[in-house]
C-alpha cells in the first residue's frame, strides 16, 4: 500500500494530469488509506491462501474468478497506459487480466525473497522494480532494476527534534525513546514482550512509544498497570501506547532505537531515517522473507536481530544494553543508512512513464 501511494505521487508530481486508480482487496486498509491520501480505489473481493485453516481456501477459486472478471471490466473502463503491480491480494488479478489485454505492466518487488504473486507475474511484465541485489535467482535478469522501495515522503524529511515534537506523544525529552513496532496489523509476540516488561518495571531513563497494531490494542490497554488503562498515552508511565501511529516522521524523530519486525518497507525507510534497530523476523510470512531481510542488514552490521522464540526473554537486555553502546548505536545508523535509495518512487515512476509513452505511441502508429 505505502509504496503504492509513493510511487503515485511521483508520477503525479511528473504529470500532474495523470490519471490513476488503484485496484486493491475488498476489506483491507488499502481501501482506508488510499482515498486518505487522494486517489481512488476499487475493491476486488480477494484473499490469499490461509495456511492455518485450510477449509477458508474452499471459496478462493470463485474470488479469483470474479476477481479476474472484475479486473477486466475495470480495465476496458479505465483503459490504463500501463499497469503497476505491488504484490498485493489484488495485483494477480489485475496484472494477469492486463499482460491478457496487452497493456505493459511493471512489478515492484520489495523483499528479498519474492512472493508467490510477483514470481507468477514475473515473465508477463516488461520490467520488474527490485530493492536488493541477486534477484536474477528469481527473476528474469534482462528484466531487473534495482531501485529500492518507495516511501512514503514524509520519512524523507524527517523533522528536528524538539519539545513540541515530543509533546506529540507525551513523552519526555530527557528520556532515551524506544520506538515499538509490529506492522501495521500488530504482532503478538513483540507486543507480549513489551507488556511483560512494563509490568516488571521499564529503567527509569527509558520510555517506550509503543504501537500494538488495532487488533491487540483493547485487549493490552485493559491490562496496564494503573492509571495507564484509564489513559495509555499518560506521560508519567514511562510508555505510552498507541494501536497506530499515523505521523510516523515524529515518531522516528524521538526514537533513539526501533524495535520492528523485518518487512520490507519498514526497512527501506529504517534505511533512511538511520536510526540502530532490533529486528523481530515474523515466523508467519511465506518463504520466511522477513529472515532474509533481517539477514541483509544484520550481514552488514546495519541491525541487530532477536528471533520471535527468544524476544520475550531477550528483547529487554538487547534493548538496555543498545541503548548503554552509543558507539555501537552510532555504528548501526551509519550502516543502515548507507543501504537506503531515497529517490526509489522517483525511479519506478520514471520506468512506468516510459512504458506508458512506449503504449501511447504504439496506439497512435
């Protein structure tokens, strides 16, 4: 979603009389945080294969069908110049109906280890956007760009700190700020650790700024100590809690360390934000890509991981003791920040630009 709407942007900003559309699953943020950040979307009734309750993927081959089916009629309506696909639910549908229809199609791919979607679209599409090196193991080279993933523009300019900024959340400037996150949905285990520490007392110089996703944000609210159930983003707990940050340049800017699974977008803008991170590989991905992007910055010493058996255990140490190496902090940040590609949506813009004047001129001969 996030690098989709950077990507939009771009080719607004280069042709502001674009039109675009987006093309998303039926019940998903996209369909949330799309029109927020003004562009219009469609909804596909799509969902992925459920690895855990094998009897949900009875119904998948009818929502791929009318998905497919919904696809093309949003296409012969909208006639697109080109196609960009992200991976998501609704990119197979809609990239498979388009290379049908002849119309070029670009995928960005963002992890290491590409998902099923993109590796099934890979040899329908004329270019594929790639944000690591060696994806020709996946990938046919001749069609690979390395360029990065979009982020969104308010990661790029990040601003100074300040009271004002710190005030935002409630936290205390003369406290070292541990930034906690899940994704955008939360993650169950980062968030037991975090609780588990909380009741057993933060050090008095650490506060944490702790996002625990919407779906587990009642059920931990209910069960903080004291005044913090009442109100979570109290100043004097030592934490403050949040089911989502939406100004996450302000929550960047206060946090002297990240603590975050290893998705790929949160590590391209981890990248450039340069600040020392904690990574907690999500076991619940397929093809374990969050391991492979971990590996990726932990290989360069650019992030130091903790495996999701152990963060309960271990997150606390790892992050009091990060937070005692300043030298160590400051080797992190340096390191990451030489993996990030700010222009990335520029990039990606600029090759879908070009495959939809390459369709123009095709149309006109």
């Amino acid at each position: 979603m996030f690098p989709a709407i950077a990507i939009a942007q771009a080719i607004r900003e280069k042709i502001p009389e674009a039109r675009m559309l987006f093309v998303g699953a039926a019940g998903r943020m996209e369909m949330e945080k799309v029109p927020a950040a003004g562009f219009p979307i469609e909804g596909l009734d799509i969902a992925g294969f459920d690895r855990r309750e094998l009897r949900k993927n009875l119904a998948l081959p009818y929502k791929l069908a009318g998905s497919l089916l919904k696809a093309r009629s949003l296409l012969r309506k909208f006639r697109p110049d080109v196609v960009i696909g992200v991976g998501g639910y609704a990119s197979w549908p809609t990239l498979r109906m388009a290379s049908r229809m002849r119309i070029p199609c670009l995928i960005q791919e963002q992890n290491s280890v590409p998902g099923m979607t993109n590796r099934l679209l890979a040899r329908r599409v004329q270019v594929i956007c790639v944000a690591y090196d060696g994806m020709e193991a996946f990938f046919p080279k001749k069609k690979i760009l390395l360029t990065g993933n979009p982020v969104r523009k308010d990661i790029l300019m990040l601003p100074a700190r300040s009271a004002e900024v710190y005030r935002h959340f409630n936290l205390d400037p003369e406290k070292q700020t541990v930034l906690i996150l899940g994704g955008s949905g939360g993650a169950q285990s980062v968030n037991e650790a975090v609780f588990s520490w909380i009741r057993n007392r933060i050090p008095s110089n650490i506060q944490l700024l702790w996002q625990t996703g919407n779906r587990y944000y009642q059920y931990y609210r209910s069960r903080l100590p004291g005044p913090a159930a009442a109100d979570p983003t109290a100043p004097s707990s030592g934490f403050t809690v949040f089911p989502f940050i939406d100004q996450m340049d302000l929550a960047y800017t206060c946090a002297d360390i990240i603590v975050s699974r290893s998705g790929a977008i949160a590590i391209s803008e981890f990248c450039l934000v340069g600040k020392p991170v904690i990574l907690v590989p999500s076991p619940n991905v397929a093809g374990d890509h969050q391991w492979e992007n971990a590996r990726a910055l932990a290989s360069r010493e650019a992030a130091l991981i903790v495996s999701d058996p152990e963060v309960s255990g271990k997150l606390p140490e790892a992050v009091v003791g990060l937070l005692g190496d300043p030298v160590r902090r400051e080797q992190y940040g340096k390191n990451i920040r030489k993996l990030g590609i700010p222009d990335s949506a520029d990039r990606i813009a600029d090759q879908a630009i070009g495959l939809s004047l390459i369709n123009k001129q095709k149309d006109g001969a």
